[in-house]
C-alpha cells in the first residue's frame, strides 16, 4: 500500500495516536508511506511530485483554517484514491471550530494584541505581506471560518475521535488492506449503550446541573447526578475512556446518525430536567438550561462547523 499522511489545522495529537498504538506502527512499517511531514523532512514539492491517483490511501488530520492547508487537502486528494478524514478536527472541524463564533478579525486581535502572553509594545497583527528577519514572506490566507474536510473535497471514510481510540485506529489499519462498504469507523448506537454506568431503568431524570469540579461523582451514571455526559448523542466506539475516568462525555466520535444535528440534545436536557414531575413548566426549564455556562462550547464542542446552526450563521453572515 502506498500511503500520505498530512495534517491541517490540528494539535497534532492524531499524529502522535498513530506512533502510540504498536500494531499501527506494524502496519506502517510494512507499507509506503511517501508523504508524511510531521514526522519526516518532506516538502510541498514531494507531494506535488507524485502522480495523480498513484497512492492507495491520503489519511489527513485537522480542520482546514488557511488556504495552504486547503491547497494541500487538494493535492492530496488528486494524488489518492481512498481519502481517509482522521480525527475530529477532519470529521467535524473539532475544537479549531469553535472559533466560529467570531469573525476573522476579532480572532487575530485576541491573538496578537489582546492575549496576556504578548509583549507589551510589540502587539503586531500580521499582514499578508510581511517581512521577518529581512525576508519577504506572503503568508496563507487566514478564512472567515473554519471547515471540515468534507467541505472542501470528497471524504471516502472517516474515523473520529479526539484523537481516535486504541481500538479504533487498528480497527481502521486492519482494513486498509480490505476496505469495509461502511464509511465511519464508529458505532451507530450511542456511547450509553455500551456504558457501564448505565444501569437504571427507565427515563433518566435530572434534579440539578452541575459542572464537573463542582460535583465528586459516583460509579452511577454521571447525567443522572446532574453532570452533562453526552454519551446519550454520541457515537460510540471509543471504549468511554473519559468516562472511565469519571469525566463526562462531550462528544468527539459525532453525533447519532439519527439525529439532525448535535444541538438536537438541548432538547433532551430540557425534558428531563427536574424533580420527576410530570409537568415542568417553563421558567424552571429555562432555569436549568441556564445553568449550562457555555452551551456551545457543551454541546458542539467537536462539530460546529459541520452543524446546522454554524450553516445558518454562515448564511446570515452574506
């Protein structure tokens, strides 16, 4: 098999779960990899260097931000037959994504004049056309929003996951070889299904919302004791590592393929929110929701940029 491996706009965090799970590494080993950059000294121009369509699998990371990294999703594209979106900056637009709630200019300003790490005096926005240490440099196009690579090219699989799991990622290497009918390398039931908290029967009920360092959870399911685990609307497939550790659930591996959008699950809170009435009117619906302190970054934490409401805004914004 003949392999690229590139990454976008990420924290480099799949790159590095690919070198941690040994089989994978295994699997490299026996296969060519002919563009990998964050791992060897590869350039723009060995990409550009090979044939179109002569790879058998373009694996990619990250979001897109800039139009060098949209270039190089492109390239990659044309010179593979299978592109793989790997990891939920790829899938969704990740966490890169939830800069989409501001507009270009205010990002570069909290960036480089505003945040507490610059030096005072020497807060500079940078331009397009710069010069650093006596050369002139023309910097990538910084967009207006953030996207999945799914909004640029043609994605043949995806496998999420912030980064993907252990028992994911070989599940991925071990077809590379024999490419399954299904396209995401994730569960269609969700993350409670196969949770081992998950015990009580019945609807689920919520007396009050709780941010995680404000509550010392028990082995019981953590929506019931009031913190908001979104395994109920994700995917599952990551072997529920966060909750494991007694953190919440927040929703890397997507949301269910039933439902129209992430933001489906404000809904849900709302409902079984309360004292087990039967009725709850609603101020005291409004009252719990309130408690929830960053609705977005909760409930679309990974998939902004692939949600409808980031559609909508985008639409609106023109």
């Amino acid at each position: 098999m003949r392999l690229v491996i590139n990454w976008a706009a990420s924290c480099g965090g799949c790159d590095v779960s690919l070198l941690d799970c040994r089989e994978v590494v295994m699997s490299l080993a026996e296969h060519d990899v002919l563009y990998w950059p964050v791992a060897l000294d590869f350039k723009q121009k060995d990409l550009k260097a090979l044939e179109d369509k002569s790879m058998d699998f373009g694996i990619v990371n990250g979001a897109i931000r800039t139009s060098e990294q949209e270039e190089e999703l492109k390239i990659v594209r044309e010179k593979c037959k299978v592109l793989v979106a790997y990891g939920s900056c790829a899938c969704f637009g990740g966490i890169p994504g939830l800069a989409n709630q501001f507009d270009r200019e205010s990002i570069l300003r909290r960036a480089y004049v505003e945040a507490q790490s610059n030096l005072e005096g020497q807060e500079v926005i940078p331009k397009p056309e710069t010069e650093i240490d006596g050369f002139q440099l023309t910097l990538p196009e910084f967009f207006d929003s953030v996207k999945p690579l799914d909004r640029v090219v043609k994605v043949d699989y995806y496998v999420p996951g912030c980064p993907p799991s252990s028992s994911t990622i070989e599940e991925f290497a071990r077809s590379l070889s024999n490419p399954p009918e299904r396209r995401f390398f994730a569960s269609d039931k969700s993350l409670c299904h196969d949770c081992p908290r998950n015990q009580t029967k019945g609807a689920k009920k919520i007396a009050k919302i709780n941010r995680p360092h404000e509550l010392k959870a028990d082995e019981e399911c953590l929506l019931e004791q009031g913190e908001l685990c979104m395994g109920f609307a994700t995917r599952g497939g990551c072997g529920g590592r966060c909750i494991s550790v007694n953190m919440p659930c927040r929703g890397c591996y997507g949301k269910l393929p039933a439902m129209v959008d992430v933001g489906d699950a404000i809904s849900t809170i709302a409902s079984i929110t309360g004292n087990g009435e039967d009725y709850i009117p609603a101020p005291k619906i409004f009252d719990a929701l309130n408690a929830v302190k960053d609705p977005v970054g909760l409930f679309y934490q990974f998939s902004l940029p692939s949600s409808l409401i980031n559609s909508f805004s985008a639409d609106r914004s023109k």
